[in-house]
C-alpha cells in the first residue's frame, strides 16, 4: 500500500515540475498581471489534467496567446485544477491516517501473535520435553521388563534342567529297586511255588490215606455192627438151641437154611466192602481232579486279573491321551480365536493361556507326588508282604520237617510218578528257554526301537538349543538397534533446541515432521517389540509342549517296560498275544516318528517364514535409518567433535576393561583345557604289548567317535552362534559413533580457510579420533581372534551337559564297580549304549560267566594285535 501512494506521489510531483516548467516559459515570453506566484505554482499542477501546449509552440505562436481572455480563462482552469488537487490531497491525507492507524494495529496485533508463539513455542517445547522424557522412561521401563522376563526364562529354564537331572536320578533309581525287587520276588514266588507244589502233593497223599482210612473204619464199624447182630442171633439161637434141642428133628431143616442165608449174606457184605473200596478211590481221582482244576481256576483268575487290570491301565491311558489331546485342541483354538485380537486383549489372551500352563505343570506335579506316595506305600506294603511270606515259609518249613517225617515211608511208592514229572518238567523247561529267547529277541528290538526315540529326542533337543540361540542373538541386535536410535534421538533433541533459536519461523514444520517421525518409530518399535515377544512365548510354549509330551511318551513307554519285564513270566504262555502287540506298536511307533518328522518339517517351514518376516521388517527399519539419517545430515554440519572423541575415548576404556576380564575368563578355560588335556592323556594311554605294533587311536576306534562325542557336527554351530550373542551383547552398553563422521569435516574445511586455527583444531580432532577408531578396530579384531579359543571349551561344555554322555558315564561306572552277577545284568544297557553286537555282547557275557564259575575254560578272545583283552605282564 505504501509503495503505491509512493509512487502515485512521485507521478504528480513530475507532472508539477513540468507545468512549472511551462509557466517560467509562458512568463518569460508574456507579462502577467493580477496573478500571484502561488496561482502560478499552483496552475502548473494541473498540467497533467489539461491538454496544453508544449512551451516550442508557445514560443513559436506569442502573438495568439498574449490576449488577456486567453490568460483568464487558463487562470480559471488552474483555479480549478489547484481546488481539484486540494481535495484529492485532503482525501491522500485522510488516507494516510487511515493507513496509519491500521499500521499501529497491525503492529500491535503482530506483538501480541509474536507473543502468543512464543508462549505457545515454549509450551510446545515443555510439552516435547516431558514426553520425550515419558518416552523415555517407558522406553527404559521396557527395557527392564524385557531384562526380567529373560532372566526369569534362564531361571526356568535351569530349574526345568534341575528337575531332569534328579527325574532321571530318580527314574534311575526307582529302576534299579523295581528290578532288584522283581528279582526278588521271582524268587520268592519259585520258592513259593515249589513249597506249594510240595504241599499240594503231600496233601493229596494226606486226603488219599485219610479217605482210606475211613473207609477201612466204615467197614470195620459194618462188620462190628454185623457181627455184633450175628452174636446176639447166635446167642438166641443157642437159646432156641438149647430149649429146642428136643425138637432138632424138626427143625434141622430150619437151621440148614439159616446157615445158607448166612453165607449169602457174608458174600453181600464182601461185595459191598468192595464196592466200598472202589468208591474211595473214585473219591481220591475226584479230589485230585478237583485240585488240579482249582489250581487251574487260579491260574485263570491271575491271568483274568492281569488282564483287567493291563485293559484299565489301557483305558485310563486312552482316557486321558482324549483329555490331553481334548485341551490342546481347546488351547488351538482358542489361540486361533485369539489371532484375530490386537493390543491389550492378545496379550490378555497370551497371558491366560500362560496362567493355564502354569497350573496344569501344578497339577503334574501333584500328580507325582502323589505317585511318589502310592509307590512308596506300594513299596511298603510288598516289603511287609515280603517279611509276612518269609513268617510263613519258616513255618512251612517247620510243617514240612514234620510232615517229611511222616512221608518218608510214602515217597517210595511215588518215586516213578517223580521220574515222569521230571520229564515232563524237562520238556516245560525247554519250552521255557525257547520261550525265554524270543522275549530276548523282542527285548532288543524294544530297545534299538527306544534307542532310535531317544536319537530322534536329542535331535529335537539339539534343535531348540539353535533356535533359542537364534532368537537370543536377535534379541541382542534388536536391543543394540533401539540403544543406537534413542541416541539418535537424543542426539535430534540437542540440534533441535538449537535450531529453535536459530530458525523461529520454520519452528512448527520441524516439530510436525519431528512428531510424526517419532510417532512412527514408536508404532514401529511397538510393533517389532509384540512381534518378537509373541514369536518367542509361541516357540517357547511350542518347545515346552513338545517336551512335556515327549517326557510323557516316555515316561509311559518306560512303564510299558517295566510292566513287560516284570510280566516275562507270563510271557511264556501269551507269545502270540505279544507278538500281535509288538506290531501294533511298531505301526504305532512309525506313525508317531512320520507325526514327528511332520512337526520337524513345519516347524521348519514355520522359521523360514518367521526369517522371511524379520528380513522384511529390518529392510523397513534400514529404509526409515536410511531416512533418518537423510534427515540428520542437515543438522550434524555445525556440531563439535568434542563429544563424540569423549565417547570414543569411553569406548576405548569400556573395550579394554572388556579385554582384560576376557583375558582372565580366558587364562581360566586355559587351565581347565590343559587339566581335562591332561585327565584325557592319561586316559587314552594304552599299554604296549611286546609282540604288538603301533596302532593309531583314531582310527582303531569309531565307535568311540560315533558313541564317546555324539553329534559332533552341531557343536561349531553352537559356538558360532555363542560367538554371536557375544559380539551382540558385549556392544550393548556402548554409544555408536556418528555415521556421518567423516562427512562431517568436509563443510568446516569448505567454509574455513586452509590458515586459520578452527581448521588447525578440526584436523586435530579428526586425526585423533581416527587414531581413536583405529584402537577400536584392533580391540575387535583382538576380541574376535580370541574368540575362536572359546569353541574348544563350548565344545567340552556341551559334552559334559550332554543327557546320553552322563547316562553312558553313570552305567559304566555301575558296571565297573559293581559284582559279577550284577554286571551280568547290566551288559545289555552297556551293550545298547556303546552299540556292542551280538557276538560282543556274547563274548561279554561268556567272560562274566567263566569267571563266576569254579570250573570252565575261558573263552576265544584272539591273540596278538586283534587281542581284546590286555594279557598278564609275567
């Protein structure tokens, strides 16, 4: 507005200077009478209204203008032009207090808005700070939470390998008590019944001469009872005898009959004591029947009870294999329910389904104990059993003393029935071993089938120590990434306080777009943080799924066994049900393998889509650093290297107090390396036969390398991975350098002359901090020479923690130490372990024996260089 009026002034004020011009000329060439110099000055004002004569015309022509009408009537105009320019100067004055007036508003206004940004300037950046403080405070809250949940993980994690170590113990234990036990009482039971094999056959005899007797006495009592009426017929006889004597001759004929009917019933009496005799030995063939088939019918109850109590333990079994597998598919879906939430309810979800697992491990655990209990009584019960049984068999025998005294005079009459039972017992023995060898032969099929599972278990076992590896070492990178970015943004905050000061104007825009970059960083730190956390409860609840089901599958498999080998006795008489068993097991076992190379194989696929994902997500984190650091660029011109050397130089103590507690764990693994060296020497050092060559270890012994070391393959991967969580997690706690440090002096050298002193000081700093990252760089490479030292004792770590090695460890420390007849037992889990052939096993065995025996021959070892066993030194 004011350069317009400027410029409208201008315009008149030439326009007055050249009717001024024109008066000066027309006064020159005409007198002019009656007019002031101020109507001239101001009738030249109107010049530019009024078409006038340029002064060449005027000059040319002074005769035409030097009337007096003519003078007059320009005078008029002029008056009226000077009126005409009054007024419009009046109205350009009124307009300038206008003008005025809205300029003192305007810069009122303007003080009052300038008042008002900067009241909402400093308020914006209290409100900034306080929630970059918030965010920061969350941010380290996080943190901790993520610190505690892993140290909670790693304590789980030890007292779930606790609880493994003393289960196995336990196992172990309870193992050897069941088998000492079953040895026991297949004694005890032998013992019984041969004791009542023994006691049924002298009761027989017993119930056959008691039957014999009573019979003898029943006829002696009808004979006595016969002859007792024959004598009181006599006698009345002789009465009749005597007061009939007189009339004999009439009566002889009466007595001739009577005499008849005496012998017929004399014969009558022989046949019914024979009839009598016949009846007593159909009684005692009826009775010994009757023995026989109740002894069958026990028999057959046994056998009916073990059957229903294999079928209950099969229904019970098969009851809750539903109810496990009934709550897995609830948690499914109730997982797959849960997918679709987002936020708060998932981790809700997440949360309940942990609570869940929790108390199902509870309730596990009662479970336990409780079995714990039941055996213990169990135990307790057959103990007492075991001493009640032992009261009676010392009182059998006593009963047997006796007896034996009264049946010496009868075993001579059995001696042939013995002879017959002796055969038949021969031919029920040979049966027996027959019998006995095909429960061996389905015995080592059970166990390389168990060997093959338990492979298959350290296999899985293997694979879940990568992955959480894995996932450790992600964890770590991801943890490094978030320190490196909240140094950023602290390092955004300083320039950005700066920059305040400096750019006032472009204040909004820069705290928009700082706003903005931020909420996005944060979504996407949130994202990243629930992604990662609920990848890992689903690998871990996945994991401790699997391994919870299979230590119920074996531990329901090693029931099975023991209830196989506590049931050999009664192997012998259901081979075929047995056999019908096995390969319904063996079916069961395939499917239960392809069910697990099927969970192997999408697990698998499972982590190739998780890798895909991170691959992703860290490309957009990249894309948004790459951004950011664009954004950096601008404002990392003008700050001082001061900082970023002290940094450097904190770096470089940090690293090197790194170094020196490194070089004491390392002097430490050093020593145990030497000390198991050692220990190993003096292991593998063999005596020297005179007759023998030199023999390499290494070469005469893979078995050792397939069974001594197991999975040898596995281990560098896990010291790499190792080497790689310690890499990660040993630049934790250290400040980044800048990455645009070495851009950074280019502007400085561009803006500054080659002499002055800032540029002298720039160089400085530089070459220093050069220097700096140089140490930096060989502290590294220090670090990561030496790391490689670690693998050697990773290696021996994983051995010693290694489940097969103890087991191996503790069974050959038993068979060692143990006697003869106990090794024998033991040289089958030797022989499974150490994977012994046959003809090994039968050597092993075949010694064993020799040497428990007073007489026998030794056998065929070899001799010379393919001797297995070291001879006598004499």
């Amino acid at each position: 507005m004011f350069a317009k009026l400027k410029k409208k002034i201008e315009e008149q004020g030439g326009n007055v200077a050249e009717g001024e011009k024109f008066n000066n000329s027309g006064n020159a060439s005409t007198p002019r009478k009656g007019i002031s110099p101020l109507q001239s000055s101001f009738g030249d004002e109107v010049s530019v209204d009024t078409p006038l004569q340029s002064p060449t015309k005027q000059e040319e022509n002074p005769e035409t203008v030097g009337t007096k009408e003519e003078v007059l009537n320009l005078l008029v105009r002029r008056t009226e032009q000077c009126k005409k320019l009054e007024s419009k100067i009046s109205e350009y004055a009124s307009i300038i207090k206008e003008k005025n007036k809205a300029i003192e508003k305007l810069e009122g206004s303007l003080e009052k808005q300038q008042e008002a940004t900067d009241k909402r300037v400093q308020e914006q950046n209290e409100q900034y700070q306080l929630s970059r403080a918030k965010l920061s405070e969350g941010f380290t809250l996080a943190l901790q939470k993520k610190d505690e949940e892993k140290q909670t993980l790693i304590d789980r994690v030890k007292q779930l390998e606790e609880e493994k170590s003393l289960r196995f113990k336990r196992e172990e234990e309870s193992d050897e008590l069941q088998g000492l036990a079953a040895q026991e009482t297949a004694k005890i039971k032998h013992m019984l019944l041969n004791t009542q094999e023994e006691l049924s056959k002298v009761k027989a005899e017993l119930e056959e001469k008691s039957s014999r007797l009573q019979s003898i006495e029943t006829a002696k009592e009808k004979s006595d009872t016969e002859l007792k009426t024959a004598q009181t017929k006599l006698q009345e006889l002789q009465q009749a005898c005597e007061m009939l004597t007189e009339e004999n001759s009439s009566h002889t004929q009466l007595v001739g009959k009577l005499s008849n009917e005496k012998e017929a019933l004399q014969g009558k009496i022989d046949q019914l004591t024979a009839q009598i005799a016949e009846k007593t030995s159909l009684i005692s063939s009826l009775e010994e029947t009757n023995a026989e088939l109740e002894s069958q019918q026990q028999g057959i109850t046994r056998n009916f009870d073990l059957h229903k109590s294999k079928t209950t333990k099969l229904l019970e079994e098969k009851d809750d294999h539903i109810e496990k597998l009934q709550e897995r598919i609830q948690m499914l879906e109730q997982r797959f329910q849960d997918q679709n939430l987002e936020g708060d309810d998932r981790v809700q979800a997440m949360e309940n389904e942990r609570n869940t697992l929790e108390k199902k491990l509870e309730e596990t655990r009662q479970q336990l104990t409780e079995i714990k209990s039941t055996w213990s009584d169990k135990i307790s019960h057959l103990e007492q059993q075991i001493s009640h049984l032992n009261q009676k068999i010392i009182e059998d025998s006593e009963e047997l003393a006796h007896s034996q005294k009264l049946t010496e005079t009868v075993r001579e009459n059995f001696t042939a029935q013995i002879h017959q039972l002796q055969s038949k017992l021969e031919d029920a023995e040979k049966r027996a071993e027959e019998n006995w060898q095909l429960a061996n032969k389905k015995d080592q099929l059970y166990g390389k089938e168990k060997a093959d599972l338990e492979t298959q278990l350290q296999k899985v076992k293997f694979d879940k120590i990568d992955v959480e590896n894995n996932l450790r070492a992600k964890v770590d990178s991801l943890e490094s990434q978030i320190l490196s970015l909240e140094e950023a943004k602290e390092y955004e905050k300083s320039n950005s306080d700066i920059k305040v000061s400096q750019f006032e104007s472009q204040q909004q825009e820069y705290v928009d777009k700082l706003l903005q970059v931020e909420k996005k960083m944060e979504e996407v730190e949130a994202e990243k943080d629930k992604h990662m956390v609920k990848e890992q409860e689903a690998v871990i609840s996945s994991m401790t799924s699997e391994m919870s089901e299979s230590k119920n599958s074996i531990k329901e498999r090693e029931k099975e066994f023991s209830s196989c080998n506590k049931e050999k006795d009664d192997l012998c008489l259901r081979n075929a049900e047995l056999s019908q068993e096995l390969s319904q097991l063996r079916k069961d076992l395939e499917s239960q393998i392809q069910q697990l190379k099927s969970k192997n194989s999408e697990k698998d696929e499972e982590l190739e889509k998780l890798r895909g994902e991170i691959s992703k997500s860290q490309s957009e984190i990249s894309e948004h650093v790459t951004k950011l650091e664009e954004f950096h660029q601008l404002h990392e011109q003008n700050t001082n290297h001061s900082s970023q050397i002290t940094e450097l130089e904190q770096q470089v103590t940090e690293l090197q107090d790194q170094v020196a507690d490194k070089n004491k764990a390392l002097k430490k693994q050093e020593q145990r390396l030497s000390d198991l060296k050692k220990t190993l020497q003096r292991e593998l050092k063999v005596q020297a036969l005179p007759n023998d060559q030199p023999m390499d270890i290494r070469s005469q012994s893979p078995q050792r390398d397939q069974i001594g070391v197991p999975n040898t393959t596995q281990a560098p991967q896990f010291s790499q991975q190792q080497l790689d969580s310690f890499q990660n997690g040993g630049s934790r706690g250290r400040a980044p350098p800048s990455p645009n440090f070495s851009n950074n002096a280019t502007p400085l050298e561009t803006n500054l002359s080659a002499g002055s002193p800032a540029v002298l000081h720039d160089i400085s700093s530089v070459q220093h901090s050069a220097r700096l990252q140089d140490r930096v760089k060989s502290l590294q490479d220090s670090i990561e020479g030496r790391a490689n030292i670690l693998n050697s004792a990773a290696n021996m770590n994983s051995l010693e923690k290694d489940i097969n090695f103890q087991y191996l460890k503790h069974v050959v420390m038993k068979f060692m130490l143990s006697r003869d007849a106990e090794a024998v037992q033991l040289i089958r889990a030797v022989s499974v372990l150490l994977k012994f052939s046959a003809e090994e096993q039968k050597l092993i065995r075949e010694t064993l024996e020799w040497k428990m025996s007073w007489f026998g021959s030794r056998p065929a070892t070899g001799g010379g260089q393919r001797a297995k066993y070291i001879p006598p030194s004499f």
